[in-house]
C-alpha cells in the first residue's frame, strides 16, 4: 500500500506494526537482484525476506529490497544423500513440508519455524535439537557492492547458536539468494530427544516415528506453545537463551535449584530465557496492547499497536527486570530496525 509516497510494511512484518519505506521493490530472480544492487537508488536497502523476526522503531529512510526468489529441486543426489536447492523467497516450512513429501530427512526437527529460506542460514536456525547448520551444504550469495556471486560452505558461515558470519563479519555484505542442504534419501537420522517431541509421539500413538511423524509432532508443539502471527503479531522467541560461564550458573543454581540449564561445553551453560523472563514476573502479563506471551514467555507480543517502539519499551522492560533479579543480560534475537 502506498501512502504520501510511501510505502507501508505493516503487512512485511509478522509483529504487525506500523513502518514505512520510501522505496519498495520485490526481487524474483538472483540476476535481477544484481540488476537492482546496480542501481544507485538501492544502494543503503534493507533486505527483507518474511520480515519474522524483525521489528521496526520507526519508518525507514532506507529503501526495501524484499526476496521473494523461489524454486525447490534437487540438484545432486548419491545413493544416500540429495542435495536439496531451495530460493532464498521460498517460505521455510513450504521446504519442510516438500522434504518431508519426498522423504528426505534432515530439517524434520525445523518444522513450522516462520520465515524465508533465505534468513534461515543468517541466524542458523534452529529448535527441538536441530540447527540449520547440521544439515547446510552451501549457500548461494551476492556481494551487494561489487555483485558477484559467491558460494558459502559451512566453514566460511562460521555458523553458532542462532549466529553465522552474516551477522558479524559479514553484515551487510551479501544476500543469500539460495540455500542448498544435504538430506538423508534413507537411514534418516531421527532426532527425538530435545523436550518433549517423544512423549508428543507417544501422545499420537507412534512408536516408530518416521519423519512425517516428527514433522506431525513439532508442529504440534509449536501450535500449542507458539503464537499465530496472522493473529497474534510476534516473531517467536524475542531473546537468545543466554549463554553464561559455569561458574555463573552454579552460583545461581545455589539460589534457584530447579533452574533449567543446559551444557554447551566445558566452559559454558545456557540457561533458557523463558524460564528468567517467567520467574521475572513477566510470563503473561500485558501492560496496554504488549506482552509476554502466557504459554512460551520468551515470546514478545502484540495485543494491537501500531508502534514497533512500545514493543522495544516492553521488551527493555522485561530485560531490567531478567538483570535486577538474576544478574543477566537478556540480548534480543530479533532484529532491531532504526
Ligand atoms: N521455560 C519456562 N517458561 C516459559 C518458557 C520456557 O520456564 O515460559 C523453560 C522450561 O524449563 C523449558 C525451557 O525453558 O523446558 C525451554 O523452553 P522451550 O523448549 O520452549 O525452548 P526455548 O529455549 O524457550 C528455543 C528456541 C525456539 C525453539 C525452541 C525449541 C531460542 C531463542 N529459542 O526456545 O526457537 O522453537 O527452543 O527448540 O533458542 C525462535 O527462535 O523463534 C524459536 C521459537
């Protein structure tokens, strides 16, 4: 929708909120992109792909490039793996959901999750014990100043919980056109054990759960768990589960014996963000039209505002309120656009 010369992305983003752009195009084709990057005009853009784990504070000066380049095949397969491609405007569970159909196994685990398959690499995507990277083969890029192509391997990602070299060295510096994943044909590696995907299956009878099934189940999980953003504006988990030093959470453990924590290795934990931002007080309550979601308190929520800032406030709100009580600092997942 165009208004006073504007264009508005309230539609472009599932918090729902009220953000404009001077300059709106939308890219089907990695040669058209290149065509685009040329073009003076489009030079600063803002790339957007499902615009799901995004929050505007404000209109944009910028202009928009939205991503919206499909196509899923195979293009390399062996007697046991395929090589899947899939454009970086293709929807993530869509890929899921053709994996699944053709029985290839790998991104099961990642069903449901919202956004393009273009972002899935930036933030390594992950839930129920399977990250985007442990299935990656490459990805295809563009350098967004010079326009040339180029392919990433896993190494050159640098991928980490929820962070890639996207979102560090490399900020700003290519878009992903396409994304290529290496699935299993056969002999799929299921991945049951993260929270409670096997009592869920339990729950529906199986036993032998193929990946159809473990695709069934986390979709399940997730709907009972997570807000729909076509009727609740979110993006999911608004903050990293934060990771802190052992002896951080031993000594916190002292205080708060039943605290989940997790392992990372030997010098690190992590500790779910729900569970602060719950004990903080925060799970369910709304203050005017935001909140923390009452079933997953990790969740930012927007009960009808139009002001991506009043969501910030919340969130700085809930954030204070994590440091006072425990000494940790929350840091958002999501991205925050001035
Ligand atoms: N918890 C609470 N209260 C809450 C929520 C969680 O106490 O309100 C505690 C519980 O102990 C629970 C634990 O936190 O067992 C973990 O909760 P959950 O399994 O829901 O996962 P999470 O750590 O909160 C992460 C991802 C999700 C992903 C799930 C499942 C991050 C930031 N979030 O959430 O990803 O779906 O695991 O794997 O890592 C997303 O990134 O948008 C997202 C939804």
């Amino acid at each position: 929708m165009k208004k006073n010369n504007t264009v508005s992305l309230q539609e472009y983003n599932t918090f729902g909120v009220a953000a404009s752009t001077p300059l709106f195009v939308e890219i089907k084709s990695s040669l058209a992109l290149q065509e685009k990057l040329k073009d003076e005009a489009f030079k600063d853009a803002l790339i957007l792909g499902g615009g799901s784990n995004i929050l505007f504070l404000a209109d944009l000066s910028k202009p928009v490039i939205k991503i919206s380049i499909p196509g899923i095949r195979i293009i390399n397969e062996t007697e046991q793996i395929a090589v899947v491609s899939a454009g970086a405007g293709v929807v993530w569970h869509d890929l899921v959901m053709w994996c699944v159909a053709n029985n290839l196994g790998g991104i099961e685990n990642l069903s449901l999750i919202p956004g393009l398959v273009g972002a899935a690499p930036i933030q390594n995507i992950g839930a129920y014990g399977v990250e985007l990277s442990d299935v990656f083969y490459d990805a295809l890029c563009i350098n967004r100043k010079t326009g040339e192509s180029r392919i990433f391997n896993v190494k050159d990602c640098d991928f980490g919980y929820r962070d890639s070299a996207f979102k560090n060295d490399l900020k700003d510096a290519y878009v992903v056109t396409a994304v290529r994943l290496a699935l299993t044909k056969k002999n799929h590696n299921l991945k049951t054990n993260y929270g409670n995907v096997k009592e869920t299956l339990a729950q529906m009878g199986i036993t032998k759960p193929n990946i159809e099934d473990i695709s069934k189940a986390v979709v399940q999980i997730r709907t009972n768990k997570l807000p729909d953003p076509k009727k609740l504006g979110n993006a999911g988990s608004f903050f990293k589960n934060p990771i802190v030093p052992k002896g951080e959470c031993a000594r916190l453990l002292l205080q708060y014996p039943n605290m989940p924590h997790y392992h990372i290795d030997s010098n690190f934990d992590k500790i779910p963000a729900g569970w602060l931002i719950e004990q903080a007080g925060f799970k369910g309550l709304k203050k005017g039209k935001v909140g923390m979601h009452d079933k997953q308190a990790l969740v930012l929520v927007n009960y009808g505002t139009l002001y991506g800032k009043l969501l910030w406030k919340h969130a700085k709100l809930v954030m204070e309120g994590v440091e006072k009580k425990f000494g940790i600092s929350l840091e958002p997942e999501v991205n925050l656009i001035r």
